[in-house]
C-alpha cells in the first residue's frame, strides 16, 4: 500500500467517523485563579463574566482569587475579567472540551491612570509576552499553538517556524536558525531555570534534534523571543525559549491518551487528596519510529526509539509558600548494521559498518515561590541536570567478517543550578526583578577518531568541572501612560578561565495611539562555547598535548531593533522589525588562511586550534500579519529578508552557512462546528506553507575527490554556493466529539503535501566519480487519535 492510498483511506476514516448522531448539551468547567500580574497577590472581588451567554454566566473571585464557572456549554468561549483600578481582560476563543476542565492564571495589570476612565479600543492581547520586561522581538504562544498548527508535532521549536525570522536547519530534526544565526545560539528554559536541550536524537553543541522531550501536556502559554532579550536572559545569542509548566486539576481527577504513527503517549493529572491545593501531572510517552518505514518512509537502514517522562508536582503550603516538583527525562538511540555488500559501500559508507548513537536527556528541580507583604515575592529554584551522548561505529572490512572502530564517542555533562529572583511591585508604574543563577558544570568528554593512521586517536579526553555565575537586575518604568521604558543590565562569568561579559540591556514601548505602538530595544549578549570546544587536544612530537582552546572567552553580540505594530480591530494586527546584530568575539580558526567560524556550526565539538577573532553581522526586516482565532477561522503571514556573513581568519567575509535571504510562511486553520449549539462535533483544518531561499555550502572539488577517492572541499568558494530554495506544504484534518465526560481527536498531519525534493546537500560517490545530491523528508503521513477524559 503506498502513501497516498493511506492517506486517502485515512480521509475517508475521517469521515465515516463524523456520522450524524441525534445532538447532545454538552457542558464543563471554567475556573481558575486571578493574581497581580507583577506582584503575584490574589484578587479577591474580580468579575469574570462568560461573554455571549444565554442566560448570563457570571461569578466573582474569592479571598484567595479563586473562582469557578459551571454548566459552561463545550466549544470556543470568550471571558472578560474586571476589576476596579485594572486594566480589564478579555481571554477569546478559549477552547472547552468535554474530557478535560478548563483552569485559567489570570494575571492582572494595575492601572497606572486607574483615576482616569480609560476607553476600550481593542482587544488584541494573544501576542503580548507574558514577561512584561520584554518589549521586542518577544511574544507568547499557546499550547493550543503547539496542538494545532500542521506538522508542529506538539514540538515549540517546530511550531515556532510559523515565525517570522524563523528557518528549519532540515526537515530531520527541530534545529532551527533564527535571524541567520546558528541553532546552537538558542536558549531553553523552564521554571526560569536553563535546561540542557530537552529533545531526542540531539548531538552536543547543539539546542535542537529529532523531537521534542517536552510533551504539550505540560506545557502553559510560554514566551519565545528572538532578540534584544531582557536581562535575565544569559547564555544566548539568537533565542530564547521561555517555557511555563501547567499544574494538574487539583480538584478532579482527568486522563489523556493519544495512539498515533509516533508512538503511545499516556498523561495522568489529579488531586493529591480532597480540600488540598496540590496536585501531580504526569506523562509518559513510547515511540518506534520503525513504524514508519513500514508504511513507505525511507528511514534508511537504522532502528530507531525512544522514550520520555515529564511530570509537574505542585504542593502548596499556609507558612513557606508554594512548592514544586518538576522534570523530565528521554532516552533514544539508533543503531544500524553493515550490509554485506560492497556495491552498497561505493554510494553510502553508512551501509559499511556497525553503529550505535544514543542521546539521553533528563532534569529535575525543586521550586519555592514565596509571596511576601510588601507586594512583592521570591522565587527559587534548584535544579539537577544531566545529558549522556555517544556514537560508536564498527568499519567492516572487505572480507565481510572483520571489523575495526574507527571512531568512537562519549560525552556526559552534569549541571546543578541554583537561582533565586525576587520581584517587587513599587507601584502601579514602577517593578523591579533581580536575581542570580549559580551553575555547578560537571563533564566527561571522551571522542577518539581514525585520521589517515590505523589507530584511534584522542582528540578530546577530560574529566573535571567548573562554574559559571550570572546576576541580573531590571526596572520596569511607566514614564506617561503612553511611554514604557525597561532598563537592565545582566552579568555572565564562566570561571573556568575567568572570561566575562557586562551586559546592558533597555528598551522602550511608545504607545502613538491606542492601536499603534513603536518599540525599540538593545541588548549586548553573550554565550560560552560548546564545553567540549575547550578541551581539544593538539598532540605534540614528543606524545605530550596542549589545549589551545581553553581561554578561549565569551562570544558577543550586540542586538539593536525597532518594531512598529499596528492594530487592525479586535481580532488582527500587523506588526514589523527592523533589526541589526553585530557579532563579535566569536571562535574562528587559527590559522591565517582559515574560512572556519563556529558561527557556521551545526552541532559537535571542534577539535582544532581557535582564536576569538571572529566577526559576525546580521540584520533584516520582518513583517507579520495576523488574524487571531475568530469565527473559527485563523492565519498568520511571516516574512523576512535578512543577510547573514560573518568575517574568518584570512580577514574576508563570507555568507555564513545560514543565510537564505528571504523566509515567507504562511500559516492557517478552520474549524466547522457540525452540530449547531451544541458544538460536540468540530471538523479541523490546518495549513502550513513555507518557502524559504536554500541554505549556503561549499562545492565539492570533484578533481580532488576522484584523486584521493574521498572526498574534497573546495574551500576556495566557503559557502559560495547556494541550494535551491526550500518549498514545503504540511496540512492537518482533526475531527474532535465531544461527549458527556470525554473529548476524543481523530487527526491526520501530511507533511510535504507535495512531495517535493528539496535538496538537503551533496556527496562525492567514490564508486562512480560522481557528485550527487541528497534529499530531504519526503511525503509523510502522522495519524494519531487521542482521548481526553
């Protein structure tokens, strides 16, 4: 059976499935808890209001800014939220299913002109960050994000292409560039605390891999910025990723399973007992992606698995605030064997050998939130992390029965964080945030290569640890009821070999009118290199070795951007940045007549001498335009053209690898309510479309290759050369029912629609002299069906 047989059986499952059964009321509960968005202090006494209810659906909040909304029928829902001295809240198109309750965090904004009457004239609140020390080059997502673009896979990084400045690194895994720079520039957090990469199949030095740890289960609405960071964000040079974990139901007990082509994921969530605020949520997900190859995808000649746990425990206290417990682990690993047959060797030396890669992911962390009576609260947190990352591979030799390693690989890092930052509320006009984060780093690096010799050689081997510090400070100013300002500075130390950086950061928000707003934002940032990068051995005559690399300090950034948004009506908006980033201090080769930048760097260690002074320069221009989910209808336009070059060792610039030009994505979705006022039964349809300039390469130098029977870079054209651009359209049809008590998704995602052969690269073929190409993920089909109840 072939793919489009499966995909059009699987259409027609579709609709077989949505039989027109007699309509039943549906409803569930709405609840939640409404705080100071600043300060974190309940609000008792605010409205939350059911809009467009028949009869009208309303309550207030407790003491304890609880609240609670029964008998709310099932479908989009909109809520405002008032209170007398805030701004008021409208939350639209919420989704309320039958399996699941809905709880909301509710953070309120203090007026700072509450003695003035303040006219509504727009509602457009989905894309603001839910730092409110970010001002450009930041907004938020929403799971519902993550569940419903086509082919997002319940992956932020993934969802996150739908971005304007956002580029995949390649269709086989969830790396990506933003604004030209490496994907190794990105930063992950949770809980306010950096984590180590939290995605399968990852190599180190790099902040993507083949799928996302994190299950959307867990995640809460999150901030994704792309530059001029606030300044409690360290450690990074193109991105952050600022995830929030959902708490479980603590008042009812609720499950979510999900069977699809991927894999078998299970989610639990609950009270711990009755009359207790806490509450677990856990999930637990299994996957082969051997599935795969047996409904036609080419996954080559590996088996592939891989697992994963995530869990968020909240247990809250009277007297020492509210604890947490949270983490995650995954564990994959691909292994492939040699086939016996030298013709195969000639095209792909992968078919010769024996191999073995794993990449194991996990953290977990105590949080403490306190709140304290002066309008302010304290938040810490201790963290254990830990990657483990190997590849071993076996050559074999022409006699088929011998094999030789001929390389090999094993890196285990260890990290335990300690932060602690403290948020105070001085007025409705003015908030501080301050904080430090201490990191202990342990390492473990093991790498041994066969290079024109008959035997490994070491080419990194250490054992040790070392520290870094990062301390911060920001102030949050309403100078006019128009003019926002947020001045920073943030401060990075890696003790290892003393290097540092003193990091300003400001930005301002100019309200024009109330449906136009400029902002501008700078920000110098910094980022250490790659652990491993540090400890590269250069073997000596005399069998003694150096590490040229370990003073190797800091590289540097300075972000500048300016952004204009405009407000279209209560539903869309238009918004723009300009955008400038010039990068310095940055690895590059040693040697004079080098072209090397780690600028250029996918993942992995470098083992050669380098020097940090390397150049880099970005800047562009973005433009989005969106419509937020209204009349069941949403789409999202990105655009951006950017150039990317950076300056190596033989004092020439050079496109970096990572420079496409232009980026145009075009997302979209509908949704059909079948059943009328009941809204139990609701078609889904999704589009992606993204069109992308070819990522730059260095030409084979066939000549070379012939004569030496490998092959040969020219490295007189570093990355002159350009791939075809990229086309890929993804779509997804959901159909979800909602019954009494559960809510089931029926979902097909079809990634590449068209089946386009989009050039991943090229290889010089030994066996035939020849210089071909090869080519990314094909058509591929993701059936998944999921019950909530």
């Amino acid at each position: 059976m072939n793919r489009f047989n499966i995909i059009f059986c699987a259409i027609a499952f579709l609709v077989l499935v949505s039989n027109k059964k007699k309509a039943q009321t549906v409803s569930q509960t709405i609840r939640g808890t409404v705080v100071d968005k600043i300060s974190q202090t309940p609000i008792p006494g605010a409205v939350i209001q059911v809009l467009n209810s028949n009869p009208l659906q309303v309550v207030s909040s407790d003491m304890n800014g609880d609240f609670k909304l029964t008998n709310v029928l099932v479908g989009k829902q909109s809520l405002r939220i008032a209170y007398l001295g805030y701004k008021e809240i409208f939350m639209q198109n919420l989704s309320l299913n039958a399996g699941k309750e809905l709880v909301l965090n509710v953070n309120m904004e203090e007026d700072a002109m509450q003695m003035q009457e303040v006219e509504i004239t727009a509602k457009v609140e989905k894309n603001k960050p839910l730092n409110d020390m970010s001002a450009v080059s930041t907004r938020a997502f929403s799971v519902e994000e993550t569940q419903k673009f086509a082919a997002a896979a319940n992956d932020p990084a993934r969802m996150a292409l739908a971005f304007a400045g956002v580029v995949a690194a390649g269709d086989g895994n969830n790396n990506i560039s933003i604004r030209g720079n490496s994907p190794n520039g990105l930063l992950w957090r949770m809980e306010g605390v950096e984590i180590p990469n939290p995605n399968h199949f990852s190599n180190v030095g790099t902040s993507g891999g083949g799928i996302s740890i994190l299950s959307a289960q867990l995640l809460n609405n999150s901030d994704f910025s792309t530059g001029a960071f606030a300044a409690e964000y360290g450690n990074a040079l193109s991105g952050v990723f600022d995830l929030k974990l959902r708490k479980g139901n603590n008042q009812k007990h609720e499950y979510t399973v999900q069977l699809g082509v991927l894999g078998l994921d299970l989610s639990t969530e609950g009270p711990f007992k009755k009359g207790y605020g806490g509450s677990y949520l856990i999930n637990y997900r299994y996957s082969t992606l051997s599935v795969l190859g047996k409904i036609g995808v080419p996954l080559g000649n590996a088996i592939t698995n891989f697992q994963d746990l995530s869990f968020n425990i909240s247990l809250p206290t009277k007297k020492f605030g509210s604890f947490g417990v949270f983490g995650f682990g995954g564990i994959s690993d691909q292994t492939a064997y040699a086939k016996k047959d030298s013709a195969l060797w000639n095209e792909d030396s992968f078919y010769r050998a024996d191999s073995k890669f794993y990449a194991n992911t996990g953290a977990i962390g105590l949080t403490n939130t306190l709140l304290l009576k002066n309008q302010s609260y304290l938040k810490t947190a201790l963290v254990y992390s830990g990657t483990q990352n190997g590849y071993k591979q076996d050559k074999l030799e022409n006699d088929y029965t011998t094999f030789i390693r001929d390389y090999e690989q094993k890196f285990v890092q260890t990290k335990l964080t300690l932060s602690s930052v403290y948020t105070q509320k001085i007025s409705a006009k003015s908030n501080i945030r301050t904080g430090i984060i201490l990191n202990q780093l342990g390492y473990s690096l093991s790498l041994r290569d066969m290079t024109d010799t008959t035997v490994l050689i070491d080419k990194i081997k250490v054992e040790g640890n070392t520290q870094t510090a990062q301390a911060f400070f920001q102030w949050n100013y309403k100078l006019t009821k128009k003019l926002t300002t947020n001045l920073g500075l943030h401060y990075f130390q890696l003790f290892l070999n003393n290097s540092n950086s003193v990091e300003p950061r400001a930005s301002l928000k100019y309200e024009l009118t109330p449906k136009n707003n400029l902002s501008l934002g700078y920000g110098l940032h910094s980022q250490l290199q790659p652990i491993g990068v540090y400890f590269a051995k250069q073997n000596l005559t005399d069998d003694s070795y150096t590490t040229p690399n370990k003073n190797l300090g800091l590289s540097k950034a300075h972000h500048l951007v300016v952004g204009y948004d405009r407000v279209l009506n209560e539903f869309s908006h238009i918004k723009t940045e300009l955008y400038y980033q010039h990068l310095y201090n940055i690895p590059i080769s040693n040697d004079r007549t080098g072209t090397y930048s780690i600028l250029n760097v996918m993942d992995g260690y470098n083992t050669e001498p380098l020097t940090n002074k390397g150049l880099g320069r970005n800047y562009g221009a973005e433009l989005t335009y969106e419509r937020f989910l209204h009349k069941n209808l949403y789409y999202l336009l990105s655009a951006s053209l950017y150039d990317s070059k950076y300056k190596a060792a033989n004092n020439k610039w050079y496109n970096t690898r990572f420079n496409t030009n232009f980026a145009l994505t075009f997302t979209a979705g509908k949704e059909w309510v079948l059943s009328g006022g009941t809204k139990n039964r609701i078609i889904g349809f999704n589009i992606k479309s993204i069109y992308v300039g070819g990522f730059r390469y260095t030409p084979i130098d066939l000549q070379a290759s012939i004569a030496a029977g490998e092959q040969k870079i020219d490295d007189t054209k570093t990355f002159a050369e350009q791939n075809p651009a990229y086309y890929r359209l993804d779509i997804r049809i959901s159909l979800k029912r909602n019954y009494k008590h559960v809510t089931s998704t029926l979902a097909l995602d079809i990634q590449n629609t068209t089946n386009r052969k989009n050039v991943g690269g090229q290889y010089f073929d030994s066996g035939t002299g020849e210089v071909k190409y090869w080519y990314q993920t094909p058509l591929l089909p993701l059936l998944s069906y999921r019950l909530e109840f």
